[in-house]
C-alpha cells in the first residue's frame, strides 16, 4: 500500500486531467475502462440504509399545478400558494408542472445541452476555463483542486447579471434555446418569487422587490456513461447557495434529496420543473 501511496501524485493528475480541456467526456471517448483514481469516492456503508425508493408514495416530493393562476381565480390562487408554503416548510423542494414553459423549449433545451458536450473537443475547447467572470465557463469540477474527490460530471454554466448576455459570446450550437430558454425560465422564477412572498405573509412583490430574481445562472450539466460507476458519483451530497433553483431533469433520473434523515428519488416527471429552496431564501 506504501508504494502504492507514493506513487499516487493527486495534484498532478488533477492538473493534467484539467489541461486537456476535454472534462470526462474526453476519458469516456479515449476508451477508459478504469476511472483515474481522482475520481474515487470514499465508500459510504450508511447509504443503503437510508434509501428509499420512488415506490413508497409517503415519501415523494409534491407536485404543485400552477395553471390555475391563468385566471383570477383567488381561491384557487390561494390554494396554490398553500402547497407550495407547506412543500417549502416540509421538504425544501416541489415539481412544478403547467409552469407556462411549452415542452418544446424543455427538450430542445436538453438537447442543445447535450449537442455542446457531445460537439468536437476542439470546438469546446474554447470555453474551457477556471475564470468565473467570463460571460461562459466550460469545465469539469468548479471545485476540482479543493474537493475530496471528483465528480463524473461535466459542466457548461451561463451567468446573467442585470442584462441578457451578448448573443456573440454564446456558442453557435445552442445560441437561440439558451436566449429562449433563459427568458422562460426568469418568467417562471418571477412568479414562483411572487407565490413564495405570499406563502410567507408578505406582499407579492416582496421578494422580486428585493431584487431575488435579479441575477440567473444557468448550468448544463452532463454524465457521461461510466465503466465503473460504484467507484465515484456524479453529483454528490451538496446543498445550493441560492435563492431558488429551477431544475430540468432528462428521463434518466438519479437525482435525490434528504427528507427526514433519508434518501428519496424525484422520478422524472415529463414537462415538470423541479424546485430548491436554496441557502439564501431558507
């Protein structure tokens, strides 16, 4: 085991696993079939203990149908703002379906998310960076150097400040579903904002007053298949510093939350929009 330590130089293999700006999807193309040893997680014997599966109907997270708010319905409005207070209070997290987002944004979304890590590395290339100012940030691991171990995940990330981003510096393979999309999704964050206010007591315009819904950041991330999947995760256990994040799940699924000290899946809902009651708002 000694020599095996010493021969084990982390800091190296994360800068050379970083400077071929290919993320995992470079592993994955170059036929690995062992994971490098950056990407080990520490085994967990706890886990399986406090799993519980999408079958078990007392623990799945609510779903909230928010096209009753297209009429002036105060009753139904009411109603609405109740479930989401109680899935808020309770769980930190709820689906949204009939959000007003058409399905047709929602998939081209997640293919021009896949289109852009599956193009050519040459062409990703471009993006590939460290620096969190520039207007698009392509890499794998924001935390590669200071985690205790990676994640097999690659990730494009988006920032809006106060104004939309200059379709210039957008890549061409998904330019127009990112400007679409972004738009979509701010309307939805302004209502839920609006809805969230209400829940708490407060004025509708509580929350977008102070200014929640002014900065967007949209991620895209990507898990390529993995020869040795028990070995490492694709995200692991991690909570959001935010106010609220919009989430758009693929069909495949995989992700879950803690609820009541256990592990629940969100089973992929076709159309729906998964909520987090981020750091900030909590």
């Amino acid at each position: 085991t000694e020599t095996f330590e010493a021969k084990y130089d982390r800091a190296s293999e994360l800068k050379a696993f970083d400077e071929t700006k290919a993320g995992v999807k470079g592993l994955v193309d170059s036929g690995v079939t062992e994971i490098p040893r950056i990407f080990h997680h520490p085994s967990d014997n706890d886990f399986e203990e406090i799993y519980v599966s999408s079958g078990d109907s007392q623990f799945s997270i609510p779903v909230i149908d928010l096209g009753g708010l297209t009429t002036e319905d105060s009753v139904k409005r009411k109603e609405i703002v109740e479930r989401i207070r109680e899935a808020s209070e309770n769980w930190g997290f709820f689906q949204t379906v009939n959000h007003g987002i058409p399905e047709s944004v929602l998939e081209e979304m997640k293919d021009g998310i896949r289109r852009f890590h599956e193009q050519e590395t040459e062409m990703k290339k471009v993006f590939y960076t460290r620096d969190p100012t520039k207007p698009v940030v392509y890499n794998s691991n924001f935390d590669l150097y200071s985690a205790p171990a990676a994640n097999w995940r690659d990730t494009f990330a988006l920032m809006f400040h106060n104004s939309p981003p200059n379709p210039q510096d957008l890549p061409i393979i998904l330019r127009d579903i990112l400007l679409e999309y972004s738009r979509q999704v701010r309307r939805v964050g302004i209502l839920l904002f609006e809805l969230l206010s209400e829940a708490i007591g407060l004025n509708p315009n509580h929350l977008n007053g102070i200014d929640c819904g002014e900065g967007l950041a949209i991620l895209g991330h990507y898990y390529p298949a993995c020869p040795q999947p028990e070995l490492t995760f694709g995200t692991t256990v991690h909570a959001d510093a935010d106010f609220i994040t919009i989430l758009l799940q693929d069909h495949i699924g995989g992700l879950q939350v803690l609820h009541q000290g256990k592990w629940i899946d969100i089973a992929p809902e076709p159309g729906a929009l998964v909520v987090n009651i981020g750091d900030l708002l909590q």
